[in-house]
C-alpha cells in the first residue's frame, strides 16, 4: 500500500483551534470582552482563531507560514531563541502581543474581508495555540513530522496531521464538546490550571512542546496494529499507529489545549485590561 496526503503545516487542526479559543474566552473578564468586541465585532475568538491557517495558504500570506512554527535540529535538547533566527512561534506570539498592547486602549476593527492579513488579536490568538501543539516545535529534518508517513487505524497518512487532528477528531466530533470536556478536567485539577498560569513566557511553551517532541510523539508503540496491513513507503514498512498509540498520547494533546486557552485567556486579560 503507498501512502498518498497532502502534507499538512496547520498547528491544531480547526477544531483545535476552537477549542483553545472557547477555554480562553471563558477567562475572559468583562473588560476583556468589550475590548475584544471592539476588534471583532460580533465574532467570537471561535470565529476567527482558524483563520491564518487559511491566510497563510494565499499568495499574499505565503509570508506568515514560518511564523506557525520552530524548526530544531536532530542534536536539540530543549527549545531555546538561538533555533528561531528569524520567523517563528515564538517571536510571532511576542511581536503579537507588543502590537496588540500598543493597540488595545484604541482598538481599530480588524478587516474580515477575504484575504485581507489578520489583525494583531487574530494571529496571537492563533499562535499561541500553535505553540502548544508539540510537532510545532519540532525537527526541521523531517517538517514537524509532515514527511513521517504512518498509517492512522489503517488511513494512510503522515505524522504532523495525527497531532493536528486525527487524535482530537477520534476523541470529540466537534468543539464545543471537546472545550466542555476539558473545562470539566479543569475543575477537578485547579492546581494544574494554576501551575499553567504560572508560566506565561512563550520560550517556556515552546520547550514544554519539543518536551513531547522527544519523548513521545515518534515512540511508535503500536507498529503491526491489529486487523490492518503494515503500509509500506518507499519499499519501507511504516508506522502503523492505533489503540496504544491514541491512549498514550490522547491526555497529552488534552493538556497542550487546556494550557493553551489558560494562558491565552490569561495573556488577553494581561494585555486588553491591564
């Protein structure tokens, strides 16, 4: 079997996104809201936290594609600035947040026409979520895993889309349910919501996310899953990812958006009120 997929550079996939920015808006003080109001009018932070992922695949986006990710090499043990020379995660999220202060005591409306470059507000939403999705913080070598093909319960596909989308989607149908479920772990694990607010430096973030780079996204466990062919690439067996695979990693993908939409709410709180 040869495995065929469009390469993915996404950092959560839509409905992560949407997750993250539900846990962040329901953080949000009353003073936050109105200012992000202000910038959106009647959208949500759910509307529009997809949105540079569509941006950055137009011509005049094709800029902002390094701003969703950190490139680190074979040899990297922990996430440092020295990886991101120029564009990236993480100097995306603070060049975000200093134009957003600048900006937030007289909001202008972001533009919402088709095409047209998302606003401050739009793209740290966004890149903050991207910050905690581990494969955004990940090897060069291999594009974050985008040229890692496995198979998915038998779907041929490759690595960075598993952690996009494939785990979240086998666990929740839509993000709504998924941001409920979470927000539930959250009551019962205070302490870990107050560690998460406690780190509010994205470098930190980043590193939390190559943490899981190293540790667990490429520990393929479930190779010859049961009921389904070892797909073969290149005249190689590849990965065949299932049941151990999505128990493993599932509470982690769980966290990485739990921390993302504490800290984003957090952050906005920070920089719209003060």
């Amino acid at each position: 079997m040869l495995l065929s997929c469009v390469l993915s550079s996404y950092g959560w996939g839509k409905t992560g996104h949407q997750i993250v920015a539900k846990i962040a808006t329901d953080m949000l003080t009353n003073e936050a809201q109105e200012v992000v109001s202000q910038f959106i009018g009647n959208l949500t932070l759910m509307d529009i936290a997809p949105i540079p992922d569509t941006y950055d695949h137009t011509a005049a986006g094709r800029w902002s594609a390094p701003c969703h990710y950190c490139n680190l090499p074979r040899n990297a043990t922990n996430f440092t600035m020295e990886y991101c020379p120029q564009l990236c995660v993480v100097k995306s999220i603070f060049n975000y947040t200093h134009i957003l202060e600048q900006t937030q005591a007289d909001p202008t409306p972001c533009d919402m026409s088709t095409n047209a470059e998302p606003c401050a507000l739009i793209f740290l939403v966004h890149f903050v979520g991207d910050s905690h999705q581990p494969l955004h913080v990940g090897y060069g070598y291999d594009e974050g895993g985008n040229t890692v093909p496995v198979t998915w319960y038998g779907q041929s596909t490759f690595l960075h889309p598993v952690w996009d989308d494939s785990i979240i989607y086998k666990w929740t149908d839509d993000w709504e349910t998924g941001a409920a479920a979470l927000e539930k772990i959250m009551k019962t694990e205070r302490d870990t919501v107050e560690h998460y607010m406690s780190i509010m430096d994205p470098i930190d973030w980043a590193d939390e996310s190559f943490h899981f780079v190293r540790s667990t996204c490429y520990n393929f466990t479930d190779n010859n899953y049961d009921g389904f062919d070892v797909a073969i690439f290149d005249d190689e067996p590849v990965p065949a990812l299932g049941d151990k695979y999505y128990y493993t990693n599932l509470p982690i993908v769980q966290q990485r958006l739990i921390a993302a939409g504490v800290r984003l709410g957090h952050l906005l709180n920070e920089i719209l009120v003060g």
